[in-house]
C-alpha cells in the first residue's frame, strides 16, 4: 500500500488447490495441521490480510474458486468472520468457467457482503478463443440472474495466465468482450445492439499471435446478420463438441490423452454432481447412454458443416486476406469437432468393453479406435506445412490421438471375452 498507494485492493482465492498458500490441498501431514480446521484457517488469513488494507482504505476481495461445495462454503462463510465489508467475488459457474454447469450457487447467498460476479468471454472451456463462440444469450442471462440477486460489480476475463500470445483480442470472442460490458451497464441491452457495436468496431484474426495483429477489420452493415448468426449458431455447436451432455470433456480444449483422463475429467476433476445432483449417471457407459453421446457429436458435426453457408464470406465485403482467414478457421471447426467425435465414441466404447467384457462391446471398442487413427491421419496432412499460431497446434494435436488410441488398444488388449 506504501509502494503503490493508487492500488484499490487485493483479490485473493485461497480456496482454490491452484493456489500457492491453502489449506484446501491437504498436502501437510503434520498433526497441527491434520488437526487444523479449515474455516478457521481461512478466517485468519483474511483477517491478516483484511487489517491492513482497512487501516488504508483499501478493498479485500475474497475470489471463489473452490472445486467442491465444501471448500466452496467454507471460504466464502469464513469472510463472516471477519468482516461485512469482504467483497466475495463468484465465478457465474460453480468450480470454474463451464458454460454448460448452473449458477453458482452462492450468488445472492453470502449472508450480506458486496457482491461481484466474473466471467469468462475468452473461451478456456470453449475453444481458447481460436474457435468462434459467442455467448451474448448466455452473458445477459447469467448477468440478468446475479443483478436479480444482489450482485454490484462484474469482472471480465480476457485470457488465461498459462497461455500467451491469445485473449479476446485476437479472436472473434471479442464479441463476447463488448456482451460483458454493455450488459454489465444494462443487463437489459438489446442483443442486436451488441452484435452491431462488435461488428462496427471489427473482426480480429485467430489465426495470428495476439502480438502481430493488424487493426480490426469492420464489417459493413449489410454483412452484419450473417456474422451474428453465425455466432450464435457457434455455441450449440461447441457445446456439443467439447461436453458430453453438460460434463467437461477436455484438457482446456485439448483431445484426452486416454479413457481414464477423460472419466477423471468428467466425473472427479470437473465433476458436476456436487452442483447437479446424478449428473454423473448421464456418462455411465450404458448403451443408452453412448447411443445419446453419438447423437449429440453427429448432430454437432452437422451443424458446424453449416456454418459456411451460414457466413456466405465470399459475399461479404472484406480484403481477400480476410476471408481467406475465416474460411480456414470454420475448415478447422469442421475437424476439431469431428475429432472430439471419435474421442468420445472409443472412450465410451472401451469403458463399457472393460465394464462387460462382452465380445461384441470389445469389437465395437477395437473399431472406435481404428477409426480414430484413420482421422488422425486425416487431420496430419490437414495441418502439415501450416503455420498458425500455436493455439491451433494445442487444439488440434495428433499426438494426443496417437496416445488415446495406443490407451485404448492397450485396454482392449488385457480383456478375454466372457
């Protein structure tokens, strides 16, 4: 506070097992602090923190960021016992940034401290930015749904700490950028409004490092309702891509490395039940179930083949480099939502081999992964002698279709037919 006296506050989350000082770990296996109890240990770090920062005029805000409802609750009932005057800062979604999960449950419910809410408009569980994805609906609901419960102030994520050269702005989620802060000011703006200042404003180039972008491209008025459909019609279709019927099926938008990751992922890392009670028993590795999961990755293989059509960018009045960029990214849509296609049906398909044993699930098990491979090789010479920015490499990585069907393969192989 001496050294930067303009500094308003700190912002903090210790409940997050990413942090370099919790509790939540449980990595000391000390008897103090086996012993220890958490709340307690949190009420006297903020207390630590929160004298100081009073004694300056400054604001202490606690950041949720908890994996479970029980770290979650006892960070957040902590701030009680110290001050009113904490600001808890939520996360829309429970745990982290999943469009697909509920309201955080503790939005309108922090027993009367100040209130702000964060969102994600970048995209670290929706194609990292590289991938178009809009969420204006989504943006004004979440944030119609925190005004309604008391929240005052709104935080807008940009980026990711552990990714460089990517943010908003160099991607076509700056929409989601200007959706945030208009509807921060009046969670009641018209959506239409928001697509055309994005639009007026101008289009940015995924496919190059957020260092080497040139000025924004402006889209000219009678070009502007194919760009907003086509960014509405982007989220549907990366839902479909990256959940598996509302679970989080990747690394930060990577292919899973193997069947067990992907569970781990879905059921344990990300698990959902803790705020969706059951939630897990849509990924069991039922027939039922996976005849669903196909579904859902055909129905999103089909509409991400539509969007072409949808943008008409031949039509559309922008330098020829401009196009050309656009046109290749909706190419590479078209891939990355066919390989998480092929991920989910060998991960579904090996499970319930290993879960039956039956000749006919191990069969059908052996042929996923065939089939993977096969659209390996499809998307290696897709990507040979290209020269985008890195994020496409990440998104789009061969290797980690090589391990997942050497993983498979390799399950497959230890199980006799019953």
């Amino acid at each position: 506070m001496e050294e930067v006296p303009d500094i308003a506050g700190v912002i903090v989350s210790p409940g997050t097992r990413e942090s370099k000082a919790t509790i939540a770990t449980h990595l000391c296996t000390c008897e103090r602090c086996k012993r220890y109890d958490p709340g307690t240990w949190y009420a006297n770090l903020f207390e630590a923190m929160y004298k100081p920062l009073k004694a300056k005029g400054k604001l202490l805000v606690v950041r949720d960021f908890a994996y479970t409802k029980e770290e979650q609750n006892l960070t957040i009932d902590a701030c009680d016992k110290v001050s009113k005057d904490i600001v808890i800062a939520l996360k829309n979604t429970p745990h982290d940034f999943y469009p697909t999960f509920p309201n955080n449950p503790r939005i309108g419910h922090v027993g009367g401290h100040p209130q702000w809410v964060e969102y994600d408009t970048w995209g670290q569980f929706y194609g990292l930015g590289f991938f178009p994805c809009g969420q204006v609906e989504d943006i004004q609901r979440r944030l119609a749904y925190s005004k309604q419960n008391g929240v005052t102030g709104v935080q807008l994520r940009t980026d990711w700490e552990v990714m460089s050269e990517g943010s908003v702005f160099n991607s076509l989620n700056l929409l989601n950028l200007f959706a945030g802060a208009m509807l921060a000011q009046n969670h009641q703006e018209a959506p239409e409004k928001i697509y055309r200042a994005w639009l007026s404003y101008g289009l940015l180039n995924s496919l190059e490092a957020e260092s080497s972008q040139s000025a924004p491209v402006p889209v000219q008025p009678a070009d502007m309702d194919r760009f907003r459909d086509m960014m509405k019609a982007s989220w549907p279709i990366m839902e479909k891509t990256l959940f598996v019927r509302g679970h989080v099926f990747h690394d930060d938008g990577m292919f899973p490395e193997s069947v067990a990751r992907a569970f781990d992922t879905m059921v344990s890392f990300h698990g959902r039940d803790d705020w969706d009670p059951g939630a897990s028993r849509r990924v069991e590795p039922t027939e039922e179930n996976i005849q669903a999961i196909i579904a859902e990755k055909e129905a999103a293989e089909r509409e991400v083949g539509r969007l072409p059509a949808i943008l008409k960018v031949e039509q559309a009045q922008l330098p020829a480099t401009v196009k050309s960029s656009l046109k290749t990214t909706l190419d590479l849509y078209q891939l990355y939502v066919r390989g998480f296609k092929y991920c989910a049906i060998v991960c579904f398909r090996v499970r319930k081999a290993m879960k039956t044993s039956n000749a006919g699930d191990i069969r059908a098990a052996g042929k996923a992964a065939d089939d993977l491979l096969a659209f390996r090789r499809e998307l290696a010479a897709r990507l040979q002698k290209t020269s985008f920015t890195h994020h496409a490499y990440w998104l789009l990585d061969v290797n980690r279709l090589d391990l997942l069907a050497s993983d498979a393969r390799r399950q497959l192989a230890a199980l006799r037919p019953a």
